[in-house]
C-alpha cells in the first residue's frame, strides 16, 4: 500500500472527512485552510479560505453540494464545495469545536467550547437549501447547555432529533435535539476524555476513541459497549471500515511529549482491529507524529490518515486486503 502524500496543510491537521461518494476528501487543519483533493491520485482540487483561526472540525453533505466548518475563530461556515465561496456564516462567543450534518441534510449540530465565563453549548441550525445557500437563518433551530462534563464531539443519531455527544469525562450520552433533554447516558463509557465519534454506515452503531487507550462501538439505541479495542497509546481517531470487519485507529501520545521518544515508542501507526474478534490484525506507519484524524472512504477502497507532522496520506488497499477471508472460510453476504 504505497500511500499518496498530500501537502497542502503548514501545521498539524485536525479532521479529514470524504464526501458520500468517496471521491473526494476534505481536510482541515491548524493553519486556518480547508483544502479538497481528488482521492484517486491526490491532486488538490481547491482550498476554502476564509476563517483567521485553527479549523477544528468539517463536515460534508450528501450530495457534496455543501460543507460546513467549526473554527477557533469562533464562527460556523456554510461553504459551496463546488465554488469555494462561503455562503454563511455564523458568530459565536466562543471557538466551534466539532461540527456534523443530520441524516437528510436539513440540520447541522455545532458543539462550541466552554470558555470565559461561557458554558459549553450545542446548537442545531435548519439548513435552507434553496437557491445558492446563502439565505440562512441566523437563530438556531434549538440551543441547550448539557449538565456537567463539557460534550467534545457530537453527530445525529439513526432516529430523527436526536443527539449523540462524547464528553470531557469520558460519558456519552444522547440529548434530544428540540428540548435538549438528556434521554440517556452512559457515564462510564471511556475514562478520559472522548476524542472521536464515528457513526456506521447506517447510524445503527458507532465507535468513539479515548486518550484512555481504548476504542470502544456503542449501540446507538442503548449506548451499551458492544466491543472494546484497547492499545497502549492514548487514541485521537477511530474509524469502520465498510464493507469488510474492520476498525482503524490512531493516535499516539501528544506531541509535547514527543521529543522525549523514538518514533517506534511513540506508536505512530494507523491500527487494523479486526471488528467482531477483538484482535489486532496489522498496522501502517508513515506519520512522524501523532495521528490526529482518521476516516475511510465509504466505498472501502482507501483510507486516509491526519497527523501532527501536517500532512494527509491516503492509502488506496491493495488487492491482497479484499481477498483476504477475515471469517476464515465462512462467506458473509452484504
């Protein structure tokens, strides 16, 4: 698996995410830019400029008509994927750090930072999809403030209005999205702050990555632990591959204390955990730091990888990773 390198980013990158189709990744990072590549062959197709601060989180919908963006400058952006334009933008009081589409593109959920006398909060905006996007309301459509433990990381669950959120503590909980009611939770779900959250294909699961070393899938009804994945380095990113049973994750310890440690030491590698077995099944080097996002196309056929060191590389699987009988003998129909 020879990786493209993609560079297009000065600092380290903070999320990558591909459209629907999978034939293009978005990335974004530190250095305040927003680029999009063509995942074939890592040619840059065009940046979205525009935030003066770190762009924390991006997400894109399913016909890869919009993108939306969360950034330390406290704003929220409605871009065009097809111009580069923004087409609105939203004013908080402080940094947006993690942003996500509902299922029909109608909504977008953004989780903003508790910061100087602010308390963290999520909001939900209704996206107006008639002509060229720029007509948005200003007011979210909903806006609460969870109790206790700050929520990082959120995404829409299968059923509609409802909320799925990581938090600082390690909880995972579901809010309702109209009243902001917490309808469950799972307080012990992780032991240190929850990283990552990435839902399957058809939002039935998902999985959520902890710098306490362990990944972990969750029912998305429940939020009872299904599977536990646990390394020996704090994890930023966890992903599910389609299409075959398989969990990637990354991480690696933070990069301050990296200098202190070779890069075998410091566990810079992407890591295959086989989904249903619990086992480790390969790894991938290549970053000189921390990997800081992960996120497989959703036609199975590549993966990406985000470090600390700045750059992208995509990984398209070689022939051996689709012949390989990760069941043994026992064919699984799709």
């Amino acid at each position: 698996m020879r990786p493209i390198l993609l560079q297009g980013h000065e600092r380290s990158l903070t999320q990558i995410k591909f459209n629907p189709e999978g034939d293009l990744l978005f990335s974004c990072s530190k250095d305040h830019v927003i680029n999009v590549w063509f995942t074939h062959n890592g040619e840059r197709l065009g940046t979205y400029d525009g935030h003066n601060g770190t762009v924390w989180s991006i997400d894109v919908d399913s016909q890869s008509r919009f993108l939306v963006s969360g950034s330390a400058d406290n704003t929220l952006r409605l871009w065009s994927v097809q111009t580069g334009k923004c087409l609105y933008k939203w004013e908080f009081p402080t940094a947006v750090k993690r942003v996500a589409f509902s299922d029909d593109d109608e909504q977008i959920v953004c989780v903003t930072e508790q910061r100087m006398g602010y308390q963290g909060a999520i909001r939900v905006f209704n996206i107006n999809r008639d002509g060229d996007g720029s007509n948005q309301s200003k007011e979210p459509a909903s806006f609460f403030n969870p109790i206790g433990s700050k929520a990082v990381v959120c995404a829409f669950a299968q059923s509609p209005n409802l909320l799925i959120t990581g938090h600082e503590s390690g909880k995972i909980a579901i809010f309702d999205a109209k009243t902001g009611e917490e309808v469950q939770n799972n307080e012990r779900a992780h032991m240190d702050v929850v990283t990552d959250l990435q839902l399957s294909p058809d939002r039935s699961y998902f999985i959520t990555s902890s710098k306490d070393k362990t990944a972990r899938i969750h029912d998305t009804r429940t939020l009872m632990v299904i599977k536990t994945y646990s390394t020996e380095t704090p994890l930023n990113s966890a992903a599910i591959a389609p299409l075959k049973p398989y969990v990637l994750l990354g991480g690696g310890q933070d990069a301050m204390s990296v200098t202190t440690t070779s890069l075998r030491q410091g566990k810079f590698e992407t890591r295959f955990w086989h989904k249903i077995f619990e086992e480790e099944v390969g790894r991938v080097k290549g970053h000189f730091g921390p990997i800081n996002t992960i996120a497989v196309s959703p036609r199975g056929d590549c993966y990406a990888s985000g470090g600390e060191d700045g750059f992208v590389r995509v990984h398209h699987f070689d022939e051996s990773y689709f012949r390989a009988k990760p069941y043994g003998d026992l064919e699984i129909e799709d």
